[in-house]
C-alpha cells in the first residue's frame, strides 16, 4: 500500500507546479488553516491539472494529530527566563502558528528524569512536532527526539556538526561586524563578554570578534575575553573584572542588549564616559537597547524571521517526514546608535 504506480503525480510535483512548497500542498489537501485563498486556489488548480490523488488510504492510517507543538526550554538556569530573548521568542513562535490552529505548549526540561518524561509524553501523541531553545552542547535531547522520529526543530545548535533540524542566525558574521565597527572608530582595546562558553552560539560569537581582530592586525588577548550569561548582573560582574585587568579598554563586545545594559552600568560607576572612553555593542536589538544611556548599539537578531523558519521547518517535517534535516541561517544586521 501507498506505493506509486509508473506516471501518477506525487506531491512533489504538484507544488512545484504550483510554486509552493510540499507542505502548503499537503495543507491545501487537508483543508488546514493557515493558507492564503489565492495560494488555495492555485494549488487547487495544479491539482486538477496534474490529475494528482491523494493517498487517502495513508491519510486515514495516519489519523488525526495532536494539533499541539512542544516548545521546549532546556536551560537549567531559571534567571534566563526573565530575559527578553525568550520572550520575544515564544511571541514569534506564538504568531507564526497563529494561523495553523495548533496549540503551542510550553515545556521546562532541565534534568535528565525530566527529559525521559517529557520524550515518553511526546512519544505518546500528545504532541505533533517539538521545538527546541536554549540548548546546551552535550544535551542528549535532541538525540533523543531524533530516535523516536518526533519532527524537532532547534533554534540554534550545539556545535557546527548538527544534524538535527535547525534555524540559526550568522553569529560569527555578526559578532565580526560589530567588532570590525569599533576598530574603524580606532578602538583597540576590545573586550568581549560573551554567553555561556558551553553553548555553540557562544563560541561562533567569540570566532567572529577574534577574526575581525586578526584581520585588523590586532592582537587577540584572552584577559580581553570575559564569561557571562546573557544577564545584566553577569554583564555588571564582567565589566569590572575587566577594567581591573585592563585599565585602558576603550571598546566592548556583549553577548547581549541585556548583558550591555549591565556592563554600562559599570562603566557610569566607574566614571567611564560612553562612547567617548569605551564603545559598547550588543546582541539582540530588543526595546532595551533604545532604552539605555546612552542607546546601544547592537546586532540585529531578526527574531520574526526565526519564528516563520522555526514553525516552517516543523510543519514541513510533519508532513513530510524526516526525509533530511533541514538547516536555515539567518543574517544578522549591525544597527549603529550613540553607544558607539
């Protein structure tokens, strides 16, 4: 059964006749919510001119889903939720299922007990499709999810040899150009503080900083280098531990606007003058980079854009099955304002 006789369409080429993707064809099929009735009639229209079938024997084998998505946050330090960058996540998340009528459940899972239950709940289909934030290298989950065949989809990786479906945004390339900003304004000494050195995002950031460095012929101190955790109190703590190091920075590199806020706080205490002593960027482009003295400037992460790869990635897998993982890279956008 579901083996295709010699000439009959497939699904495939239906939407590419249509110009639209496997899935769009397949929710056109279903008659699910989410597509435009321009796009609707088109695929429609391909249909009856390619004289496709669908396979309503699988279809029905297949039964109903859960109509659910898994959101799923990994990170074992419950201070990282009160950071925008999840926030601003789970809304992108939210709005680019909006249109699908799934749910979207939030999931903690921060332990290894932790993990084998939720993989036992989600195995149980009570869920269609599981996205995954805030992983750390080493995380066995989405092995895990992989193994069972669940349809998972991580924002970012665990390290450059992923093979689980991601969406990632061009960190190296982001973190260079901030740095490459500060070194045309004659900064120097440029010192980082990054993100956990654990997470993969951390290290490309780091890469980034330190290609620019080279390629401007300036030496690369690893005292410039300072570990944070996306928090404004680790961005305060890093500050000062690196003005006692170096006296004489005059440009900051932070693994985010939240992270910058607090190194600016430090700045201001220690009687640094930003920009005109010590240029800071950071990473994100929330509302609290406008909302600092002076406003940041930062690299762009293009969040909405993550959302739509996120859920789009998801749904292609659950329809399609794990026919390959999918990989999407994102640029990222330098946005100058006064901190520079």
């Amino acid at each position: 059964m579901g083996k295709r006789r010699l000439g009959t369409p497939t699904l495939e080429e239906v939407a590419a006749h249509a110009g639209v993707g496997r899935g769009t064809v397949s929710r056109v099929i279903n008659n699910a919510a989410g597509v435009k009735e321009s796009t609707r009639l088109t695929v429609q229209r391909a249909i009856e001119e390619l004289g496709y079938v669908p396979n309503l024997a699988a279809r029905s084998l297949a039964g109903r889903g859960a109509d659910a998505v898994a959101l799923v946050m990994t990170e074992p330090d419950w201070r990282q939720f009160a950071e925008p960058f999840f926030s601003e996540i789970v809304s992108s998340l939210g709005d680019a299922l909006s249109d699908t009528g799934m749910q979207l459940l939030l999931t903690l899972v921060r332990s290894d007990a932790e993990r084998q239950r939720f993989l036992e709940y989600a195995r149980g289909g009570r869920v269609d499709g599981v996205l995954l934030i805030s992983v750390h290298a080493g995380d066995p989950l989405p092995d895990m999810l992989a193994e069972a065949r669940l349809p998972t989809v991580l924002l970012g990786r665990r390290s450059g040899d992923e093979y689980v479906s991601y969406v990632d945004v061009d960190n190296v390339g982001g973190a260079r150009s901030a740095v490459s900003h500060l070194l045309r304004q004659g900064r120097r000494a440029i010192a980082t503080i990054t993100g956990p050195t654990d997470m993969y995002v951390t290290q490309c950031r780091v890469r980034g900083y330190q290609e620019a460095l080279a390629l401007a012929g300036v030496e690369g101190k690893r005292t410039l280098v300072a570990e944070g955790d996306f928090t404004a109190e680790s961005g305060r703590r890093a500050m000062a531990e690196l003005l006692r190091r170096h006296p004489e920075i005059d440009g900051v590199l932070a693994a985010s606007d939240t992270t910058a806020a607090g190194a600016l706080e430090t700045l201001h205490a220690a009687g640094r003058r930003v920009p005109e002593d010590v240029a800071v960027i950071g990473f994100d482009d929330f509302p609290l980079a406008q909302q600092t003295t002076p406003r940041l400037t930062t690299v762009r992460q293009p969040i909405e854009a993550i959302g739509q790869a996120m859920v789009r990635l998801l749904l292609e897998e659950m329809e399609e099955g794990a026919v390959a993982w999918r990989h999407v890279i994102l640029r990222t956008e330098l946005v100058a304002r006064e901190s520079t």
